[in-house]
C-alpha cells in the first residue's frame, strides 16, 4: 500500500501557515479569524485521522504479509523458535547439572585434603557392611592417626600442619586400591574401608601407605619426619559396624601404645 505521505506533508504546511496568520498582531481583529481557527482545527482532525488509518493499514498489510506465508514457512519458522528455546533450556540443564554437581561435591569432600569427609564416609559405611552381609564377603575396616601431630603444629604452626596432613592424604591415595574407600574421619584421622578384602590383604595394603608416609617430612629447618599408626580389624557376620569401629579404634590405641608408626590388628 503506497502511503498519500504528500497530502499530509501539504496539510502541515497549510497547518503551519493558517497558525501564523492567527498569531500576527495585524490580524488580531480581522473578521475571518474565527474562520481560519475553524479550518485549522478540521485540517489537524483529518490528519490525525489520516495517520491512525495509516497505522491500521500497515498493520493488516504485516497481517496479510503473515497470513499468506506458506504452511511450510510457517512451520519452518516454528521450527526455529523451537531450536532455539532448545538451545536455551540445554544450557540451563547444563548450568543446574554444574551446580548441583558442584554442591554434592562440596557437602562429601573434606575441604582441605579433598579426601571424602566423615559425612561421606558414613553413608559408605552402611552401604559396604550391608553389602558384606547381603553378598557374605569380608570387609576390613581401619582407622589412622597421624603420629606427633600436636608437635608439628606447636612447633611449625597450623599452616604446616594442615601441609602435612594434606601429603598424608596423597600417600593415602597412592597407596588404597581403585575399589577401596578412604577419607578424613576428622582432625588427623582417616578412615579405611576395604571391601573383600582378608586379613593379610588388609595389612599389605596398610603397611605399603605406612611405608610411603614415613618417606615424607615437613618444616623447613630442622625438619620433622611424618608418620602414622593404624588399627584394623575384620567385620564379622551379624556385627552391628560400630562395635568394629569400636575394635578398630582400640587396635589402633594399641598401636599407639606400643611405639607408633605401625598396623595392629584388632581381634
């Protein structure tokens, strides 16, 4: 639709030319004042009656335009806005994924080792001792402690200390097998679990992460040289886990007792 545009451009210039003829003094008391006001005032009604039928027709001309796309443009279109709220909701998914992923991270890995925490170690414990029970197999359950530990953080302070927990973390990684459950129990105490796994497995195992923490040393002058002391123990049929952690924690008092810086089995 072509739009009459000079028709309305000559009715603002007729516009423009009638209100300077009303505000010359010279004209203040002609008699065809009232006249001129009454034509001004029809010529701005027509034009902005004009320019609101022009704003309709462009609107059923977009219409029209809609309407007489074919139904495989139309759905083509469609299409596209379906790709792309797609697109959109695939990245929220991601982004929710990332965040819920960075949460439950968070809430069962030990801050500082990045070892499993207790929370964590909890949950496990129940699942492997009713899989022990279920499947009738061994589950070997220990407990370490780091020894001197008081005495690298009185003499080297915390900042050391938490270095020296977080190397025995990495000997502790090193040493356990891929099926193997290990974490921070809490302050300087890790816990084990190795699932079907015997008595004499369960002390390889131990010993080969005693060995490698006992190679490594801390502080700068005078250096102190790490080591840790362990208690183990085999869960038995029917045994409620707590009285093993129980057994486990007396074994490895035992071991304290005895010199440190080594495995006792709790019978």
């Amino acid at each position: 639709m072509t739009r009459p545009s000079g028709s309305i451009k000559d009715g603002k210039i007729l516009l423009e030319r009638i209100q300077a003829a009303l505000e010359d003094p010279d004209h203040a008391h002609h008699p065809l004042i009232p006249l001129l006001e009454e034509v001004g005032e029809h010529i701005l009604g027509q034009s902005q009656r004009m320019e609101r039928l022009l704003r309709i027709s462009d609107g059923y001309h977009l219409l029209e335009h809609s309407q007489n796309l074919t139904l495989a443009e139309r759905c083509e279109k469609q299409l596209r806005r379906m790709e792309k709220l797609a697109r959109i909701s695939d990245q929220y998914q991601r982004n929710l994924w990332e965040v819920t992923e960075t949460l439950r991270q968070a809430a069962n890995q030990d801050s500082l080792t990045g070892l499993a925490n207790r929370r964590f170690l909890m949950e496990r414990l129940k699942e492997e001792t009713h899989r022990a029970t279920r499947k009738d197999t061994s589950l070997a359950i220990a407990l370490m402690d780091v020894d001197h530990f008081k005495q690298i953080n009185d003499r080297f302070g915390h900042e050391v200390g938490d270095v020296a927990l977080c190397e025995i973390a990495g000997a502790v990684r090193q040493g356990v097998r891929l099926y193997d459950v290990y974490g921070r129990w809490g302050g300087e105490e890790f816990l084990l679990m190795l699932p079907d796994t015997r008595r004499d497995e369960a002390i390889m195992v131990l010993e080969r992460i005693r060995q490698t923490i006992s190679t490594l040393t801390v502080g700068e002058d005078d250096p102190i040289r790490l080591s840790a002391s362990f208690g183990v123990t085999l869960l038995r049929s029917g045994e409620d886990v707590d009285d093993a952690l129980k057994r486990a924690d007396d074994a490895l008092f035992k071991a304290k007792r005895e010199g440190r810086d080594r495995v006792v089995v709790g019978e």
